[in-house]
C-alpha cells in the first residue's frame, strides 16, 4: 500500500509541473504579477535541506550547520554574502553567492511600484520563509522596517528569491537561492530567533564611497557605513536601532529601545567599545577626505537595476530564454534583459 502510495504521489507530482508552468506563465502574460508578490502555489517538492557538500564546506571553516547565519547584499556587485559563526566565536564568510537580477538603482526603496529593491537593515524569523513560492523558495526581508514605516515608505513582499526576474527584489537563481534558504532554515532551526540582513548599494570601502560623492543618498549612506564598519571590525552582528530618523548602532538607551523612530534619540546609558569607537572615528575621517577631493568622477546611471557579470555572459551567449532555463525550473523569464546588459558595472 506505501509503495502504491509513493508511486501515485510521484505521478501528481509530474501532472502537475507541466501545469504549475502554463499557470505562471498565464500570470506573466497577463501582467498579474505586481512587483515581486508571488503566488503561493503547492510545492512539488520539499523544502531545500543542507547537501553533504555544503556541510562539509562548513566543516572545513569551523561552522556548524546550526550555528547563527548573517546577510549581506551589495547591488553594485550583484553579490549576497553568507556569513556563520565559527568556533571562533565570530562570524566568518561562508560563501559568496552570484546575484542573477536586482531591479532599479543604487538608493532605497521610498514606494510602491518604484522598482527599487530596499536597502537598509532588516531581520527574518522563520516566519518569512515561503517554501512555495513561486520563484521555488524565498525570505522576506520584512521592508519596510520600523524606519522605513515612519518616513512613509511604502511597498510589499520584498525578498530573496530564485529565478531572475525582479521587480524590487534580489534573485538568486533556483539552485543559489535553495542553497541559501536551507542554510538560513537550519540556523532558525538551532535556535537562531532571526537573521539580520544588511542590504548595501555597494561594498562600502573608502573609495566606493568617493566613486559616489555626490550622489544624493551620500548622507544616508554613510549611516549605513556605521554598520558595516562596525561589523568589518567586530566580526559581530551589530545591534540596529532607530532614532532621530536614522540606524543607530550598538548602542543602549536610557529607558530602552526608542519607540518613535523619527523623535531625537534618549540618552545613551552604554556606547560601542573604546576601541571600536576609535577605529569608526577613523574610518569616518578618511570617508571624510576622501569626499572632500575635486576628482571627477563617473556616473552610474543603471537603466534598471544590474546582473552579475557571469550571468551576464550567459545571457549574452545563450539569450533569455536559455538563461532562463539553465537557472529556474519554470523557466521563469529573466525581467528586462535588455537592461541588465546595459548595467554599467562589469568587471
């Protein structure tokens, strides 16, 4: 009876792909899809697991599959990062992952319908995972945060997701984004409440910010420099608040955590560490003479968001529809292709 059961359960299961696929592509068709909402649909599978190759990987740096996991995106590169803690007791680079589609330009999100995929600090419990999403697994990244809501953006179900078709979101292909979604599973899993996300325009050195002066967003950019210096020199997760309309970070408040995100920030009753301090004061005045230079510099004026340079190639060689088939298992179409070979950043 099991095994008349198993076979019957594997027969559905393939009757129904061939129309799970003409559905999304109705949807496509017929413009349902609004940004990246997607569609809950019955999973054909079970959730990704951890390979024995990704454990063994971890193995071989000093990570256990439970221990906590850290994100970090830079849209400029088209990269999302993997961080876990190791026996160190710090976080450490997992893996780089290869970003296939991100949409809009380098700043935040502010509305709806603007394209823009977020950028700023968020934080996913198990809760924001969808193993049936449409685009096979997805997170999401919970935009817009405690800020973003009281300076009156807006927008929805923004998240990390396969495919590479993007309408404010970051795909990741079916095969990176299962990896990702079953290594961030198996820290929530062990007991990890929520995993921060730190969603960057671009890897924040120095220079990249000089590329940029100039750039509107500069001001809150260099908030989000805070926070990835302090993690660049802690190896730790930083502690993000909201006040006075910006992140504060690792900081504690007199009376605890602020509760009106835009009013002037309490008092402080503890700071970063002395040495920490001493080396984001540091950073801040080279950020500071670096801007301060008349060098000309070069726009970066994306069509509409940017592709990693190995997808790039693929898409140049195999079209988008080839791509399209190599990394989703619906063939889900890859978003203004045309664009994504206009990107100006290629290495």
């Amino acid at each position: 009876m099991f095994a008349l059961r198993h076979r019957l359960s594997r027969e559905t299961a393939r009757l129904r792909l061939p129309l799970l696929a003409r559905l999304v592509a109705a949807a496509v068709a017929g413009g349902l899809l609004a940004g990246c909402m997607a569609m809950d649909v019955a999973s054909l599978a079970e959730a990704p697991q951890l390979s024995s190759k990704v454990k063994a990987e971890m193995a071989k740096k000093k990570m256990r599959p439970e221990s906590p996991v850290l994100v970090r995106i830079f849209k400029q590169e088209s990269e999302l990062e993997v961080w876990k803690v190791d026996a160190s007791g710090q976080y450490a680079l997992f893996k780089t992952y290869p970003m296939c589609r991100w949409s809009g330009k380098l700043g935040p999100k502010k509305k709806s319908g603007d394209r823009q995929a977020p950028e700023g600090f968020y934080h996913v419990s198990a809760g924001m995972l969808n193993p049936n999403s449409q685009y096979y697994v997805s997170f999401n990244l919970g935009y817009p945060n405690r800020l973003e809501s009281a300076l009156g953006y807006t927008g929805e179900a923004l998240m990390v997701h396969g495919a590479c078709s993007s309408s404010g979101c970051y795909a990741m292909t079916d095969q990176g984004v299962g990896e990702i979604y079953a290594i961030v599973q198996r820290a929530l899993e062990g007991g990890q409440q929520r995993f921060q996300v730190q969603a960057y325009p671009f890897r924040m050195t120095t220079q990249n910010m000089a590329k940029h002066r100039g750039d509107p967003n500069m001001p809150f950019w260099r908030t989000l420099k805070e926070g990835y210096d302090a993690f660049a020199f802690t190896r730790k997760q930083p502690k993000v608040s909201v006040c006075g309309g910006r992140y504060v970070f690792n900081t504690e408040f007199d009376g605890g955590e602020p509760s009106d995100p835009l009013a002037q920030c309490p008092a402080a009753v503890s700071e970063p560490a002395t040495d920490l301090v001493a080396k984001l004061g540091a950073e801040q005045k080279r950020l500071d003479a670096a801007l301060a230079t008349t060098t000309t510099v070069s726009s970066f004026a994306y069509m509409d968001g940017g592709m990693h340079p190995s997808f790039r190639t693929l898409l140049k060689q195999q079209g988008a529809k080839g791509l399209a088939a190599r990394i989703s298992r619906t063939k889900y179409p890859v978003s203004r292709p045309e664009a994504a070979l206009a990107d100006p950043y290629d290495d």
